[in-house]
C-alpha cells in the first residue's frame, strides 16, 4: 500500500472448517470467498476523546442546520474534550452520505478549518454507507500509524431532514407534457436497483430467511428502548453529548457560519426518539408489509446529528500527558 512498514493491510483467510453435519469439509477456498475482506491491524494508535451532538428526530429542531455545522460543533467539541490544539490535527476524515445543501463538496473542508484546523492539513469525505463511521476510524488510524500525522480529527454527520428532493434528467429542460419527476432523495437511496428491493425488503427478507419473528423483533425493540430511557434518565447519556444552541462559527477571512434551532426550541441538550416503548404497545402497531415483522416502532429512527473523535498516536499521547479513552485495535 505503500504508506510505511507500520502499517498492515491482510486478506483474511480462515482456516478450513467441519461441516455441520459432520460431511466434508468445506475448503479453504469456499470458506474464503464466503468470508473474505481487508482487515486493518494497528500496533500503537489511540482515540484521546469524542462526542455527539444530541440525536434528534427528522423535521425537528435541527431540521433545518446543515450537516456541515452539525460537524463543526461535534469537531470543536471533541478537540475541546480531548484537550488536543486543532494546530496539533494532520487530518481531517469525515463522512456525509446524502448531500444537506449546495456546498457538500467542501463538507469535510469546512469542518476541518471551522474547528481551527490550519488550512494546510489535508481533509477527505469518506462514504462507505453503514460502514462509514468505522471506515473513518480505520482511515485516521493508518494516517498515524504510517506517520502521515501524529493526530487526526474523525468527524461523522448527517441531517436526513434535509434530504433533497430531487430530479436528475432536467438539465436538457422539460418536454411538453413532460411530468416533472422530482423524488424523494432520502427514500429512493435506500432502495437499490440491481435486486429492485428496497432495505425494509431486505431486512423483511432476512428475518424470513432466518425464521425472526415479529414477537422477537417488537421484544429486541422494547429492551433496546428501555435501556436507552434507563441510560438517558441516569445521566449516562449525557456525559457523550454535547448540548446544542443557535450560535455562530467565525473565522477570520472567511463568512461566518453556524446554527439556528427550530420552532422554540432555545437548546437541545438530549435524544428526542428515545421514549418508553412498552411491547404491548409495539404490538399493537401495523407492519409496513402485511404479515411482516417492521413497523414504525421497532425500526431504526430518521435522525439529525453529528459525532467527532480525535485520534492520535501513542508518543502523541504520551508526550502531551493525555489519558486515551481506548485503543484502536483494528
């Protein structure tokens, strides 16, 4: 890979394994093309802090805040915590998936030089879908390891209100009687054209493959739920959270920036979609599919919200008298 003998890029390759049944084997071969993929290891490299912005529910008082402030405020937290100067940062790794407004293209950019981070220090937009944030991790952690930087900034962000709605096929203009054909960004990205399903069909698919039904699915929901209002209700929470207010980015030479909460809200200082979810009441709700296990209270929530971390090396950490929260293994 070419970025230092430090760093250790491996295909995995598992040993051959008994058939269940007690037949052949399965080779190697199989095992690996069922199992295959990259595996990042490192030997010396550290997160020094993190931190979130509350996570609030889509059209809600962060409906209208770009994703890429959501970022500076999670970025400007993190270093804040971490207690790590932004001329100290060598990287800036974010990750966006769908676009919040017109200036996407600068989204890892913009957070990186609103949070302080000099101009000279190079910043990448990752997007690995569901894997992002984990992507963005291992990305910093082989830009330390390989000696590139001795600290980088990780900054997650998305705001699915702003979600465009969105037309393609009108740069040429519209035909007569041509209908308009704008769509919904957010709902048409989660449905993938190859297969022609949808990902409420392919989880609908999986728990019919794997014999999940919707008593265990409205059971994992309800426990998933009390422990998230037994974690928020103790404080537990909000120790990683990061209250969030109308305010403004400045930075000398460039036009501000900043934030402007919705409705009445004057801060948002917790998670607004954990709520008490008895499972008497998540049965009682009607599946997106009939004779299916998904509804709206045992799915994953449309949320707006960012998160940061700052990731460094261990002669970093050690130099500067900083207690990591954990190692990056790999």
């Amino acid at each position: 890979v070419g970025v230092g003998a430090a760093q250790r890029l491996y295909r995995r390759k598992p040993p051959s394994l008994p058939s269940p049944s007690g037949g052949r084997s399965k080779s190697e071969k199989e095992i690996s093309m069922a199992t295959q993929g990259f595996f990042t290891a490192f030997d010396d490299v550290w997160m020094l802090g993190g931190v979130r912005t509350p996570m609030v529910d889509y059209c809600g008082a962060l409906g209208h805040v770009s994703p890429t402030d959501l970022g500076i405020k999670a970025a400007r937290e993190a270093l804040k915590r971490a207690g790590v100067a932004p001329s100290d940062i060598g990287s800036v790794v974010a990750g966006n998936m769908a676009p919040g407004d017109f200036d996407q293209f600068f989204l890892p950019r913009h957070i990186g030089l609103y949070a302080g981070v000099p101009v000279q220090v190079p910043a990448i937009m990752v997007q690995r879908i569901c894997g992002t944030g984990f992507e963005l991790f291992r990305q910093a952690g082989e830009h330390v390891q390989s000696g590139a930087c001795e600290a980088a900034l990780v900054v997650g962000t998305e705001n699915m209100t702003r979600n465009p709605i969105a037309a393609f096929d009108h740069r040429t203009g519209f035909k007569l009687g041509a209908p308009v054909g704008f769509k919904d960004y957010m709902w048409e990205a989660l449905r993938d054209p190859a297969p022609g399903i949808n990902m409420i069909q392919t989880a609908e698919n999986l728990a019919q493959k794997y014999g999940i039904t919707r008593a265990q699915v409205d059971e994992f929901a309800a426990a998933s739920f009390a422990k998230a209002v037994a974690a928020q209700q103790s404080g537990f929470l909000a120790g990683e959270i990061v209250p969030v207010v109308t305010e403004k980015f400045e930075l000398e030479g460039y036009k501000p920036r900043g934030i402007k909460l919705q409705g009445k809200a004057t801060e948002v200082t917790q998670d607004t979609h954990v709520r008490a979810s008895p499972i008497e009441v998540l049965a009682r709700l009607r599946p997106v599919f009939e004779g299916g296990v998904q509804t709206g209270g045992n799915s994953s929530a449309l949320v707006d919200a960012a998160a940061a971390a700052v990731v460094a090396s261990g002669a970093y950490a050690k130099a500067n008298g900083k207690q990591p929260l954990a190692r990056i293994v790999g």
